[in-house]
C-alpha cells in the first residue's frame, strides 16, 4: 500500500494545491491531504472550514483523505503509517524552503522521503496568500479556486465590485 501524506496550511485550497492532489492522486494507494492547525498564524478559515474545502472540492477524487495536524508532521506521518511527503514547487523560489523542510524531516525520521511535484504552468504564480490578497482588493480569482472556496471567500470577507461578486 503506497501512502502519500501532502500536508499544508491549505488557507484556502487553491486550483494549484488540486491539480497537485490529482496528479499526486494516480501514484497512491491512499493520498492524505493533511491540514496544519496553524491557530498561530492567524489563518482566514478554521482548521474545520479548511478541511471542509478539501473534502467538497476532492470528492471526486477517489482514495484522497482529508486528515488535520498539529505538532511535527513526521510525527504526524507515524500515526498513519505513512513515509512519504508530497509537496508542490512552483518555481525557483520555493526550492531553498522545500529543501530545508525535506531535509529536516529527514533528519527527524530517516525513513521520511519527500517527492516534489509541479503543477501544471497555468498554476505556478498561484499561492493561497496571494489570492486572500487580491480577492480583499476586488481582484477577480474565480479561474484560481475551485467554487466553494469562492463562496467562502465571499462569505468570509467583504465583496467589492471586480472580485467575482
Ligand atoms: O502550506 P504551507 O504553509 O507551506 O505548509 C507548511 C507545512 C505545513 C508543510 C509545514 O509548516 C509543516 O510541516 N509544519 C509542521 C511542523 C513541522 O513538522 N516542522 C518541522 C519540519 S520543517
């Protein structure tokens, strides 16, 4: 059984975190989508909203799970028998980042191996930050999330004309 753990803050799902789970999706058996509870952050959506997301807009994705965590995420990754991590990389940028977390979690569990993916290139600029950023503004990001997380933005933070309103 191939078990995939591909964790992250998830504030909101993006159409690029969902064009990672689908193509992560045909390498697994079992494709954990684990959300960090990361109340220090300050994040938009609660950990329960955030989870709820990932499960509307993954239900058709066969064998995807939706799993919170808090803590050390190899611990995490002990709990449900998983050693591999996905993450996506986008560009350049996010490489030294990614390293220095797959390296750590390496040196935290030698068994822990890290698989980077890419999303597709229609993807590479997106990031959950920029678009909380551009939606407040009244930019328009309904090509760059799925539909119920639109829906939350707009229930969550002020609509202003231009941002998909
Ligand atoms: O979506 P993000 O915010 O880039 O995801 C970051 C995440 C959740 C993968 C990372 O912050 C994480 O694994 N946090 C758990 C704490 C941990 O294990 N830290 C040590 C490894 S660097």
């Amino acid at each position: 059984m191939r078990i995939a753990v591909y964790p992250g803050s998830f504030d909101p799902l993006t159409n690029g975190h969902l064009d990672i789970i689908r193509r992560g999706m045909r390498l697994f058996d079992r494709f954990l989508v684990a959300v960090l509870e990361n109340e220090g952050k300050s994040p938009l959506f609660t950990v329960a909203e955030r989870m709820d997301l990932v499960r509307k807009c993954t239900s058709d994705i066969p064998g995807t799970e939706v799993h919170s965590f808090s803590g050390l995420l190899v611990d995490f990754m002990r709990t449900v028998d998983a050693s591999v991590v996905v993450r996506g990389i986008r560009a350049i940028s996010d490489y030294e980042y990614e390293l220095q977390m797959a390296l750590m979690n390496r040196e935290l569990n030698s068994e822990v191996e890290t698989i980077f993916m890419l999303p597709g290139v229609e993807y590479t600029y997106v990031s959950s930050r920029l678009i909380k950023e551009v939606f407040r503004l009244g930019g328009d990001v309904a090509r760059l999330v799925p539909p119920p997380v639109l829906k939350s933005l707009k229930a969550r933070l002020p609509v202003t004309a231009g941002n998909g309103a």
